[in-house]
C-alpha cells in the first residue's frame, strides 16, 4: 500500500516560526517518525511539501 502526505504553505517554517504556538517538531522530523511508522504497518510514504500551489497540484496528478 501507498500513501501521498502533502504539506501545504509555510509548513516548511514548522519548528522555527513562533514555536510556542506551533510547537519545536520540524516538518522533517514529523515526517521521518510517519515514515517509520508507516514502513511498521507494510505501507510506503511519500512526503511532499510546497509553498506553490501548482506545486501541490503537479505532485498529485504525477501520483496517479
């Protein structure tokens, strides 16, 4: 099984941008604990993340 985990605008700021509010959890970091908790359950992760809409839009029309 296969799953696509798409990150929007400004998520790439996670862990730096006021951290009191959105916590310290990179986006990175919060994608490598998925990933492996994923990969326990037998399913693959892709993570993607962009600022650019038409970004989001290619990611996921490349995905089918």
């Amino acid at each position: 099984m296969f799953f696509l985990l798409i990150n929007g605008p400004n998520l790439n700021l996670l862990g730096l941008r006021e951290p009191s509010l959105y916590g310290l959890s990179t986006l990175e970091n919060i994608e490598i604990t998925l990933k492996e908790k994923a990969k326990s359950r037998g399913v693959e992760l892709a993570c993607f993340q962009s600022n650019f809409e038409g970004a989001l839009v290619d990611c996921i029309h490349n995905a089918i």
